[in-house]
C-alpha cells in the first residue's frame, strides 16, 4: 500500500517538477542565444554572400586546452555542456548567415563517395556552392560555456569554407551592461 501511495504522488508530482524545469532552463537558453548572436555578429554583418550555418550545435575538439589562458571556468563549462550536438534556435540566422539542417549541407561530403574516390573535395565544394548560390561557406558553432560568476563566456566556431580553407576558433565574451560583447578570438587551426 505504501509503494503505490509513493507511486501516485510521484506521478501526480512530475508534471509539477517538469514545468518547474522547463522555467528554470528558458532563462539559460535565451542566454545562450544572446551569447550566440554576438558571437556571430561579424558573419551578420558580411555585405558580400552568406554562410550556410549549421541548425545543430558542434562539438570542441576534444583535445583543445586553453591552460592557465582560461582562469575563469568558462572553458570547462563548454566542454562539459557540448557532450552532445543540439538543435539551434532558428532566430541565430540572419542575412550573412542562413540556417539550414546539418544533414543539407554535409550530403555534399559523402564519407563513401569521398573514400571511393567517386567525388573529390573540391568537387563536393563546387556542388554545395552550386546548390546554394551566394554562399562562401559553412559555419557551426557550440552551445556557449560561462564562468561561474556569468559574466564570461566561450563558444567554439568552425569554418568551412573549401577543400584548404577553413579555421575554428574559440570566441570569448565577456557582459557588458547586460549585453554580451567580443573580448577575443583565439584560433586554434587554420586549413
């Protein structure tokens, strides 16, 4: 009798917890995108063509370590909150960077038509450019990693731009009067 009575106010308790949660992860999501938004501000701003970006987030290379560089915690976080890929607000895209699902744009680099040879990389760039007119390449980013006072923060970029061009980048911001503001890049490889 007591395990069913604990079942049913566990039950009639989830729901109370789930919509408590979901309040509790808006604030760090609409966060998120505010840091993302700045972090991309430049490619927004890009007169000439536009960047297809990825509609999931990336993942930091695994071996990166910024050190003594990093004091803050900012970086740890990142790593810790980038475990996984995750779907990207839609409201990130702009005029020098438009959104589209990962799965359209990495059909052009085929792992097996790539390792067979049936498509070179220079070709799989020529096709993307061609179906999407305009672009000068692809960019994805991480899901943002903060200090633990919150006012710093880390992205990791990744560029793609041709068979040897391309770089990513750690991007840290620092707030500023409540808006989140560029303090420095470090790249981290070039191609």
């Amino acid at each position: 009798m007591l395990k069913h009575l604990v079942a049913v106010i566990a039950l009639l308790g989830l729901p109370c917890l789930s919509v408590q949660a979901d309040t509790a992860t808006q604030p760090i999501e609409r966060e998120d995108a505010a840091v993302l938004r700045a972090s991309l501000s430049s490619q927004c701003q890009a007169k000439d063509g536009y960047v297809l970006l990825s509609s999931t987030t990336v993942t930091p290379r695994e071996n990166d370590d910024m050190g003594e560089a990093d004091e803050s915690g900012a970086f740890a976080d990142l790593k810790r909150r980038n475990g996984s890929t995750v779907s990207l607000p839609e409201s990130l895209a702009c005029k020098g960077a438009r959104q589209h699902r990962e799965q359209e744009i990495r059909r052009f680099f085929d792992e097996d038509s790539m390792s067979t040879g049936k498509v070179s990389l220079d070709e799989a760039w020529k096709k993307l450019f061609e179906a999407f007119p305009g672009a000068t390449g692809w960019t994805s980013i991480s899901l943002p990693g903060y200090s633990t006072d919150g006012d710093i923060a880390v992205v990791y970029i990744a560029r793609h731009c041709g068979s040897l061009c391309g770089q990513g980048i750690y991007v840290y911001l620092r707030r500023v009067n409540n808006q989140w503001k560029v303090l420095v890049r470090f790249p981290v490889w070039v191609s």
